[in-house]
C-alpha cells in the first residue's frame, strides 16, 4: 500500500422505479488492491419527498465490468507525486453482469442520506484487477449520489 488515499463522486444520478442501477464502481489496477475507507449514500426526491427508501447494495466484479461514464478521482492530499491507479465510474449505461454479492446493503431515506466510516481492519477490501459497484434501487424515482474515500 502506497497511503495515497483519494476520494470520488458519482454525481447525481435518477434512478428509474424497481430498476437496479449501479451509481458508482471502483475498480482496482491489476496488481494493486484498494482499500475503501468511508461511503458517504444520498437521496433526493422531489419536494417533500415519498418516503420511499433507497436500497443500497455493494457488490464485487472480477469480469464483465459494465461500461459507466467516468468519474475522475482526486486525492485528498495534492502533494502526493504519485498517480492514482485505481479507475471508476458513474451512472452505468450497461450494468456489470455476474457481479457477487458482498453482504454489504443499507437503506437510505429518499430525503436524507448515510455517512459510513469503516474502521481500520475493516475497510471493504478491493483485489488487485476487480471492482467494487454500488448499486441502488427503489420503488420510486430518487436522485442519489455517493462519494467514496479510498487508499491505494
């Protein structure tokens, strides 16, 4: 591990009703893991909201990424000289296909949101030449938006 730690942002994304749509993917370089440190999970519904949750689903893929538009990472600390290896993306136009599940699910208020710190020794831990998705899903028609801190 180099100890560059960086952060990236999916933007705001529409989710279509019952319609799982991957948000956010990091994918890790070949040789390299990638450890996710904290994922900050917002809704936004129209004005006053509908009081449906967000689902919120990690998954993992080792083939068949998907094909997302970019989202460009930045590092927390500009004096960092070394370059980030890790990619990501945002707002799948192709889903990622046979992603596993990672057990890791929230749920998300459609007017609110989840900040989520991972303590040391228990980051989500991303294998060299795999991705990490972030896929939500709801009944209604939010907007969601997910940062994510991570090391490389």
């Amino acid at each position: 591990m180099a100890g560059i730690v960086a952060h990236v942002n999916s933007g705001e994304v529409a989710l279509v009703a019952n319609t799982a749509k991957t948000v956010l993917q990091i994918k890790a370089p070949t040789n390299q893991r990638v450890l996710i440190r904290s994922l900050r999970l917002f809704g936004k519904a129209a004005a006053g909201g509908t009081g449906v949750p967000v689902k919120v689903r990690a998954t993992r893929s080792s083939t068949n990424f998907g094909t997302f538009t970019g989202a460009t990472p930045g590092k927390n600390d500009s004096s960092d000289s070394e370059a980030l290896q890790a990619t990501s993306g945002t707002n799948a136009t192709v889903e990622p296909t046979s992603p596993t599940d990672t057990g890791l699910i929230w749920e998300v208020p459609d007017q609110s949101g989840v900040i989520e710190f991972l303590p040391p020794g228990m980051e989500i831990r991303v294998p060299g030449g795999t991705a990490l998705n972030i896929e939500c899903t709801s009944t209604g028609t939010p907007t969601v938006a997910i940062q994510a801190t991570y090391e490389e």
